[in-house]
C-alpha cells in the first residue's frame, strides 16, 4: 500500500468532496504533509486524520484561523514546503526542518570559531613580521648614518683648510711674483 494519495483516492478514503480538499489543501497545506507533482497534489497517509479533523471542525462552525489554532493545539505538526535533493518539491516536518538549520547553523559556528583562530595567529604573525623589519630598517639606517659620518671626517681630513689654501696662494703668488719680474 503507498503512502501517498491523490486527491481523487483521498477523497475516496475520507468522504470528503475533492473541491473541498483543495480548498483545504489552500488553506491548511501547513498542517498537511503534501507533495506537489507536475498539477496534481499528493498527500500523505498521515494526513487523512488531520483533513478529518478539519472537516469536524469546520462542521461545527470554525473559521480557518480557529481552525489552526485548535490543531496547532493539539500538537499537529506545522510542514513545509521543500525542495529535496532530487529536485521534487515535498512538504517537510517544521521541526525537521528546524533541527536540520540548528545543524548546519552549528557547524557554521564552530567553523566561524576556526576562521577567528586562523586569524588571530595570522595576525600574529604580521605583528611578528613588522617588528622585524622594523628592526633591519633601524639597523640599515644606523649602519648608513655611520658610513655616512665616517666618509665626512674622511674628507675633512683629507681636504685642506682655508688657511692651507690662503698660504698656498700666497706662496704661489709670492713665487710667480718673483719669476714674472
């Protein structure tokens, strides 16, 4: 025996006219476990009771929010529409549902949890890789500072002063002076 029921062969189990399981279906698909192929919906076994119920209670003059309520109340699970993993579109369990995104939500957390890890070590390190090169930069530019102080005195030593050079010329000056006359 299948599990699943056309509207035509559900009518026939519960007596109920198809009209009205269509509409109920309109109204109520959150509390049905139905599936959707090509035009013609499908329901569930487990469905029969609860379209049975909403007959009752509408037979007793609910509306179709007094409707939901008084079956919510009773514990009737709340479905919804799915695509499963083959493409069909199918009504889930909400609580299925539920716990299927506390999963995934999970792991998300914990992966999340990794990455913040992954991070702070990364960063670690750059701070790590600044502080160094930070220090080689000092160091180059103290040993540069150096050769640069070092190159200076050793062209003041080596050049002359201003007094050498005023002698010079005026030992020159002297010396040609004396060989122009």
């Amino acid at each position: 025996m299948s599990e699943w029921f056309t509207v035509p062969q559900t009518s026939e189990k519960t007596g109920i006219p198809q009209q009205t399981l269509r509409r109920y279906i309109a109204s109520h698909a959150h509390l049905l476990r139905i599936k959707k192929e090509h035009k013609a919906y499908q329901l569930h076994k487990e469905c029969l009771d609860v379209l049975a119920r909403i007959r009752e209670l509408y037979g007793k003059g609910k509306n179709s929010e007094e409707v939901d309520k008084i079956l919510a109340s009773e514990g009737v699970p709340i479905t919804v529409e799915v695509v499963s993993e083959t493409g069909e579109q199918e009504s889930t369990d909400l609580s299925e549902v539920m716990m299927d995104i506390k999963q995934a939500l999970d792991e998300q957390k914990e992966f999340n949890k990794q990455l913040l890890d992954k991070f702070k070590e990364q960063e670690e390190l750059l701070v790590a890789q600044q502080k160094y090169i930070d220090e080689k930069l000092k160091q180059r530019d103290e040993q540069l500072m150096l050769s640069m102080r070092e190159i200076q005195e050793a062209k003041l030593l080596a050049s002359p002063t201003k007094e050498d050079i005023t002698t010079e010329e005026k030992k020159d000056s002297w010396f040609i002076r004396l060989f122009k006359k």
